[in-house]
C-alpha cells in the first residue's frame, strides 16, 4: 500500500501549548489508515470478508511538532503479511517543508465477525494491496502521459523552424 493521504491539524487537536497532541496524532493515524481503505478498495473491504482488522500493537515514534494549520502527509506501506496478521507501517510528513513528524508500525490481526476466531488473511489483505497498488499505477500512467503530451506541445514540429 502506497497511497498519501493529506490531513490538517485543526487546533482543537492541539493541547494547551498549541502542539498536535498525542492523542490525537493517534487519531490522525487512524483517519489516514481508513481513508486509504475508502480512497482504495473500499471501507467494507474486510466485512465483505467477514472479517475485521483489529490492532493488536501499535508503536509510535514522535519526531518533531505539528501545529494548527499544519497539513501532514501519511505515506502506508504493508511491510510484513501472515496467514492471519500484517503490520503496516506509517509515516507523517508536514507538508510545507517535508519534515517528519512520526512514524507508526501497527499489527493488525484480522477476526471473524462473528465468532472472533482468526480467519486466513491474506486473501483479504492481498486484494486490498492489489486493489490500492493498480490504482496508483493507473494513476502514475496517467501522469507519465499528461507529462508527455505537455512535452510535445512545448517542442515545435518536425521539419518547421521556431518563429
């Protein structure tokens, strides 16, 4: 999973000192983990399933302050895939000046909505990847052409003289 997903930092997120607070980046977090399901292959991508992924752990590195007004960037990426867990990682970038803010590896293990017991996962997960990886690469094909055709505009023709 490679999608960015951009947030602002509204200042009721911030403690008294006008910093984005813990709680809340926690939040941010998981906002940005659900929009790229949203964006991708759907929010209801697990309960079409029958499943549900749940957080099992989570460890977050704090880096540098954010503030309201600020816009963070969240880049997730799947770094480990079992038969009935994945962990991703996440990373929030501030926008204006790409400095990092913190970083998050989460485990998440995957139960039956129903009777809680760990159904195979990577069917479930690997079509979400999927799902998400296309789109980006649909996406990034787009932009190569727009990116080509504004070249050949740019350039005169073959065999006529710039004026």
């Amino acid at each position: 999973m490679t999608p960015e997903i951009d947030l602002p930092v509204y200042p009721d997120e911030c403690d008294a000192f006008g910093h984005l607070n813990q709680a809340s980046f926690l939040s941010l977090f998981e906002r940005a983990r659900w929009e790229m399901l949203m964006r991708g292959p759907g929010m209801d991508v697990f309960s079409r399933s029958g499943a549900w992924p749940a957080v099992r752990k989570s460890v977050i590195d704090y880096h540098a302050a954010a503030f309201p007004g600020d816009v963070l960037r969240f880049h997730q990426s799947l770094t480990h895939l079992g038969r009935t867990s994945f962990t991703m990682r996440q990373t929030a970038r501030r926008v204006k000046d790409a400095a990092v803010e913190a970083g998050q590896e989460l485990k998440e293990t995957v139960r039956e909505e129903v009777n809680e017991r760990a159904p195979e996962v990577k069917a479930v997960v690997q079509d979400a990847v999927q799902s998400v990886g296309q789109q980006v690469k649909e996406k990034a094909g787009r932009v190569k052409e727009e990116a080509k055709q504004a070249v050949k505009e740019q350039r005169p023709g073959r065999g006529t003289a710039p004026a």
